[in-house]
C-alpha cells in the first residue's frame, strides 16, 4: 500500500467497529430484512430505487440489490420468507445476472459512521464542545449533529469526523508490516505544517464564530502519528541522493546513483562505456534511438546487443542498448 501524509494522519472508523460490522451473506441463510436492512443503513449504505454504483442498496418486495465495498459488482439477494434462496452478481447497466454465487462479504460504507460509535464515548466528546458562546452556531451545529445520528448525510458530513472516528489507516496494518517511510524527515515536516496550518484556520473560523471552540480535529498530529507508526516495529527509512552525513549504526548507503542522460551528445556516451567496460561493468544504455546509439557505439569500435526487452543479466563487460522514450545509461556492477 502506498499512502500520502494526508491519509495517514486522517482519522477513521475504528478497526474494532470496522470488523465487528464487516459479516457474510450465505444461501440457505435465515435473516430478519428489517433488522439488516436498518444495520446496513447504520454502516453507511444509501437507499435507492436502483443500484448503480458501490455502496447503495436497493429493495423491491423479497429481491434486495446491494454493491458493496470493495465489490467489483452488485449482488442480488432473493428471498423465500425470510431465507437467501439465491445469491447472483449482476451488471448494473443491463441488470442481467453474470455469476451465481453462495458467499458475500458486506463491510461498512462509509468512514464515518456514528450509528456505529458507542453512545457514551460520541456524548464524551460532544459534552466537550463550547456550547452555548454562540446560539446560531449552537443551533446549526445541534441540528447537523441530530441529521448525522438520524442517519442523514450532511454538506459537512466530514467536518465531523472528528467526532466519531478513532481509529486511522495504520491501524489496519499487521503487526508485522514493514513500513517503508520515503525521505522520513519530510514527512514529519509536512505533518507539522498541516497541524500549523489547520490549527491558524481553526483559531480564525472560532474568532469570527464559524465553528465552536475545541471542535476535535479529523486528523492526528505529528506526536499522534509517531506514535502511531511506533507501533510498527519494523521501519525502513529511505533517504535522497547523497545524503552521506548519516551516522545511525542502522544506515546502510545504498551504491546507486542517477543514471546520466546524454541528450544527443553521444561521445561522451561512448567514452563512458569504453570506460565501465574495460573496467567489467556491464551497461545498459536505454534510448528512443536505439538503433543510432548502437551505430554510434560500434562506430566507436564498441560492440553492442540491440534489443527490445532486458530478460536476463547482461554478462561482465558487455554493452545492451535497449529502446526507450529517452537515452540513459545504467552500468551494473558484479555484485
């Protein structure tokens, strides 16, 4: 998974609701519709004649259509009283049926998703809010908050996330995951910035009394996030070129470098390759002319492969030009 500092610090619902909701459909199943029907509303699904994308359900007497999260395809459920008889995926454009199967896993629709939140610990935070410094403020907030738990999804719907939602992405990753963090320092920069940045608009919206005061945010802060990532035991940190000043006993200076581009000069080509040659490199030199360059090089009194795809390692002092948009040379050393 490859993740930005942006959906690494947002908060979302909680793993533990998160599995605790995520169940499996069966034929031969006996189920009370009202009662699924009424736990899908609370996981996020949204209620419409017709099923055309992820996340709606649709009901029409004992056939139930749902597309669920992660599907590639809705599903139809049809029912005898209150048991699955069959289970069917099927294009939402045709309605036509294209595979009958016996197992389907629906899991929550949505990352917020406060009809799944415990009552005492969404009142905990609520009963934090500044309520009751600004009764126009007070009075839409109260009545979003009261759409949000009847289950209605609101313009600032994410505004509140806050609120509701506990958990992050880096709870879902196995302990054991290896988390590898491109230019960490950066990272934790960004994290910061954000933090500044969100925490100058929150002050200035409160000033001129947009939003309560200590309105929780929807994302962690740096210190929250490196705990976060703490829990990971297992870290590889990758740092940019040339960054030799490193003295952790656990850097380890990986021997690669830029590749250079020649851009039409091809003499400098060829003296570089006479060069790594005669020293046992093996080079691969990766151009759109290709045909040229391996002229280029014999005429340079170098012999050359020409080929369109690298499917094995080049032998010790040899040279392969490979097509590509643009010319680059790569030399390999023996290990």
């Amino acid at each position: 998974m490859i993740a930005s500092v942006a959906a690494l610090t947002k908060k979302t619902i909680h793993k533990g609701i998160y599995n605790a909701y995520t169940g499996t459909l069966r034929r031969g199943d006996r189920i009370d519709i009202e009662a699924l029907l009424d736990q899908w509303r609370l996981m996020g699904y949204q209620f419409d004649t017709t099923v055309f994308d992820s996340g709606y359900v649709s009901r029409r007497g004992g056939i139930i259509d749902i597309f669920p999260i992660g599907h590639e395809a809705p599903s139809r459920i049809e029912l005898w009283d209150n048991e699955i008889e069959s289970i069917r995926k099927f294009d939402p454009f045709t309605q036509l049926s294209t595979q009958v199967v016996d197992v389907i896993e629906i899991s929550p629709a949505h990352e917020v998703l406060p009809g799944l939140v415990p009552i005492e610990l969404w009142e905990s935070k609520i009963s934090t809010l500044d309520m009751g410094s600004n009764g126009d403020i007070d009075g839409r907030v109260q009545k979003e908050l009261d759409e949000i738990l009847d289950g209605t999804k609101t313009d600032d719907f994410d505004f509140y996330s806050g609120l509701f939602c506990d958990g992050s992405l880096i709870d879902y990753f196995p302990l054991d995951s290896l988390q590898i963090l491109s230019r960490p320092s950066e990272i934790f920069d960004a994290v910061r910035e954000i933090d500044s940045r969100v925490d100058q608009l929150r002050v200035a919206k409160e000033l001129r009394g947009e939003i309560l005061k200590k309105f929780p945010s929807p994302s962690m802060d740096c210190e929250k996030l490196e705990l976060e990532l703490g829990r990971l035991p297992r870290r590889l940190e990758v740092s940019p070129w040339g960054a030799t000043d490193l003295t952790s006993d656990d850097t380890h200076l990986i021997p690669f470098s830029a590749a250079p581009e020649y851009f039409g000069k091809l003499s400098g080509l060829v003296s570089d390759s006479e060069r790594l040659t005669e020293s046992g490199q093996r080079i691969v030199a990766v151009t759109g002319h290709s045909k040229r360059v391996h002229e280029i090089l014999n005429e340079g009194g170098l012999e050359s492969t020409l080929t369109d795809a690298l499917t094995e390692m080049p032998g010790e002092g040899t040279i392969t030009v490979l097509t590509a948009e643009r010319l680059s040379l790569i030399h390999i050393s023996e290990t």
